[in-house]
C-alpha cells in the first residue's frame, strides 16, 4: 500500500501506480516485499519512516527507474497508468512476429476446450 493510505489520508489512482512499482519489483526480483516484518512493521517503515523496498543493482536500469517513479513520497510526482505504459513499451522484448511459426503453449484447459469445440 501507498504511505499516504497507510496514513489514511486522501488519496486517488496514485496510490495503485505506487502498489504497481511494487508489483514490478516482486515480478523483477521474485521476492516478497517486506519478508520478515509483521503488517505493523511495514506500516511503520513505509508510512511513516519513508523506507523502500531494495532495488537490485543489476536488475534493467529501466525497471529500477519505473519503480523509483512510481514509490515517489508525493503523490503528484507518480506518472500516470498512461506514462506508465509508454515507459513500459521498450521492454518488449521478447516479441512473437504476427506471421512466425512458433506456437505459444496451450493449456491442458486450452486443449480440452479445444479438442471439444466444432466449428
């Protein structure tokens, strides 16, 4: 959670661009934010200490920047889901060309629906 809602203070669609980044850094490091530390614990280091989550010095330079963007302590400084997204882009890596022949796995659902389903 935002430290301005662990505060209970007024808050708006910031406050889950800051629970994105830290929904990013659990996918970026695949770690659990904050083990070791009971609920009380992490509202007191995030609420009102102002602590943040350790990022990785080796994790993608533009991953980290993201994070650090969506944990500002102002709200008003967090980009937008829409600036989010276009940071986001350039980590499309991995991308499957619309015409290529490599086929995605299915799922043992995917096959069952599959396998039942007549055009």
């Amino acid at each position: 959670m935002a430290p301005e809602v662990l505060r209970n203070e007024p808050s708006n669609e910031k406050c889950d661009v800051y629970s994105f980044g830290v929904i990013l850094w659990e996918l970026a490091t695949l770690r659990m934010p904050w083990s070791g530390m009971n609920p009380m614990q992490v509202v007191g280091a995030v609420g009102f200490q102002n602590r943040r989550l350790d990022i990785p010095k080796d994790l993608d330079p533009l991953v980290a920047r993201i994070i650090r963007e969506c944990w500002q302590s102002d709200p008003s400084l967090r980009p937008s889901f829409s600036q989010l997204m276009a940071a986001l882009k350039p980590l499309q890596r991995l991308v499957i060309p619309p015409h290529s022949d490599i086929q995605c796995p299915v799922s043992p659902r995917e096959q069952i629906v599959n396998a039942n389903h007549t055009p």
